[in-house]
C-alpha cells in the first residue's frame, strides 16, 4: 500500500508540475491578451467643442503653365475649411451667422436699444468709472447681454505662405513656382501655414496664434497629380491628391492652435437664461460642443468695459468676477442649448448664497462626466447583493 501510495504520489506531483508548467504561461498570455484587450477598449477622453467663427485663409494662387492663367487655391482652401474644422473635433460654427460681422459699431439700433432699456435698480449694479487715456469708460454687468450672449468664443483665420511636394527628396511641386510638369508622382509634402484664434469684438485681441509652422507627411505609397484639368475648376482640385494632403496640413495646424488656445483660456459657454434652480446654455450634444448630462460648470459673472455706450462701442476688454456663483450639473442636452441644475449642499462646489447670476455670464467646465465602466457597474451590482 506504501508503494501504491508513494506512486500516486509521484504521479500527482508530476502531473502538478505539469499542469503548472502549462498553467503558467497560458496565465501569462491571457494577462497579456486582457492588457491589450484593455488598452484597445479605453475609450478617447472626451473634449468639448469651442464655437466659432470661420475668417479669412489667406494662400497665393497657383501659377499654371502658360496660357492657362493660375489656379485660386485661396478659394480652394477655405472651401476646405468647413472638412477641417470638422475633422479637428475641437470647433463647432453652430448657430454662428457666417455672414454676420462681430463687431458691436456695426450693430443694429434695435439691438442696442433693447439693451439700453433693461437697466437694473442700482443695489444690483455694478458700475466702475476709469480713465483711459483721458476717456471716460464704464464695465457694466447687465443682465441682458444681448449683444454678447451669442458671439461665439473666437474668430479664426489664417493662411498658407509655402506649399512644396516631394518626389525621392526632389522637388515636383512649389506654389509660388509656375507649375512645369502636369502630371507627376510624389510622396513627401511641406506646408507652411499660420492659425490664429481672435476674440470676435475686442478689435486686434488674438487669443492664440501658431505662426509660420511648417507641416510634413511623408506618404506611405507615392499618388499621382495631374495639374492639366485644374483649369476646368474647383471639382478637378477636390477630386486630385493635391485637396487631401492640403486638408492633412490645415488640421494639424489647427490642432496646434486648439493646444495654445487652451494653455491660455478654458472653455467656456454662456449663460442665456437664469431661473432660480437651473440656467440656459449655449452649447449642446455631440452635434455640436460635446456636452453631456452629468457635466459640471462653474458660473461666474463677467464685466464688460466699452469705450463708449454699451453694445454700440468697441469692447476694450472683460474681466471675471473675483468669485464664482456657484456650479451647475448639466441634466438636459438640446442640439444647441443644454439646462444645467444649480448644485446646493455640497461642499465639493459651494454656491455664494448673495451672489446674482446675470445673463452674460459664463459657464466654466468644472468637471467632465465619466460613464462608469462594465468593470464598474459589476463590481457595484456585487457589493448591492
């Protein structure tokens, strides 16, 4: 029975480091197979969109050979821009009048009046006489903003001042060069362009600006250009390779410019409307400034110094309240607008009870809402049991 036992034994204990030996890497492959599976399924961090309007992409025109004139890659380039902006996923033009000039001398009367009009009993004011160059201005915080609510974040423009494509590391292509050859191969661009992100009524206040950045792609599988048929029009340009790569250097140059503009202003929306427990929102869901139920914003009201009467003068500058009112949770999302519930009896983000909150104030993100993962939610179904 000794033997018997001290066989089984034997046999268990090589069966064991067997079964170990097999064990162990299967354990290490399935570690690694979940890691990856892991990395893959983590989801992008979102971002909120900024609104905006599109200016000026300023490119010279291409010269053709001769008798065929030039091309006006300037007209080609900002009928490109509408893609890029899109493409970038950090602006969005909706509700912006593209033909409308922010600019408050060139606002209607009816405008400015109804501004005018609504002037609050002087306990809720807040009125600061300076001296500017020896001319009277005032900050005014009002409660109808009109002419301030809707203006979008920034006004962007730009241009593009060199243009070169790449055969081999031999040049076949520059912009300001008549073009020699109508059809060619090439695998290698350079782009110099410059963005820059205005304020849309402080006059000459850029925001951000990327200046003179040279932007480069090296292709994997070299295309072909035929410059013979841009004489035909613009469709030849959107149909050739030319429109694909000149779209690839607009939006990194764009997202450079997206990087600056955040190092030196956060996202904001503005507040339309105050009613008690909740407030109004410029800015909705994906289609437009990526907001979400269960976001926080911080309110706070702003000062606005004109150079003269309100709305129908030059904006000099704004400045934020010293304090914040409080925070909201966002809780309904529209298409363009959002309803955020003002948050009471949490510590986390006290709310000043004395403070007014006026339309023309802002909404900072505070926090983004973060959708719990399946990990999460199981984990919170197995404590419930």
């Amino acid at each position: 029975m000794a033997i018997v036992k001290k066989t089984a034994d034997s046999l268990v204990s090589k069966s064991s480091h067997s079964s170990w030996l097999v064990a162990v890497p299967l354990a290490l492959a399935a570690t690694l197979l979940m890691s990856a599976t892991t990395c893959q399924e983590e989801p992008k961090q979102r971002e909120l969109r900024r609104r905006v309007q599109l200016g000026k992409v300023t490119a010279p025109s291409i010269p053709l050979q001769t008798g065929q004139g030039s091309f006006d890659f300037q007209y080609a380039a900002n009928a490109q821009m509408w893609t890029v902006l899109k493409k970038t996923q950090a602006f969005t033009q909706a509700t912006i009048d593209p033909a409308k000039v922010y600019d408050p001398s060139g606002l209607d009367q009816d405008l400015a009046s109804s501004f005018l009009q609504c002037e609050e009993p002087e306990a809720l004011e807040s009125v600061v006489n300076v001296k500017i160059k020896g001319v009277s201005t005032k900050a005014v915080m009002s409660q109808k903003a009109a002419c301030m609510i809707n203006v979008p974040n920034g006004l962007i423009a730009g241009g593009i001042s060199n243009f070169q494509l790449y055969n081999g590391g031999a040049i076949k292509f520059d912009l300001l060069r008549t073009i020699k050859m109508l059809e060619f191969e090439f695998d290698r661009y350079v782009m110099t362009a410059n963005m820059q992100a205005f304020k849309p009524i402080v006059r000459n206040q850029a925001l951000a600006a990327t200046t003179q950045n040279s932007y480069s792609n090296n292709l994997k599988v070299g295309v072909g250009l035929n410059f013979g048929t841009f004489g035909t029009g613009l469709s030849a340009y959107f149909k050739s390779n030319l429109s694909s790569v000149v779209e690839d250097g607009l939006v990194k140059s764009l997202e450079d410019l997206k990087t600056q503009w955040n190092t030196v202003e956060p996202w904001y929306g503005m507040v339309l409307k105050n009613c008690d427990k909740y407030v109004y929102l410029s800015g909705g869901g994906t289609a437009d400034v990526n907001l979400m139920p269960g976001d926080i914003l911080r309110l706070t009201n702003v000062q606005y110094l004109w150079s003269g009467n309100v709305c129908s003068s030059y904006l000099q500058g704004t400045v934020e309240s010293k304090d914040s009112v409080g925070y909201a949770r966002v809780v309904r999302v529209g298409d363009t607008i959002s309803v955020a519930e003002l948050i009471e009896n949490d510590p986390k983000y006290p709310m000043n009870p004395s403070a007014l909150l006026y339309p023309g104030a802002r909404a900072y993100l505070e926090k983004l809402y973060v959708a719990p993962t399946a990990a999460a939610k199981a984990s919170v179904g197995t404590a419930s049991k």
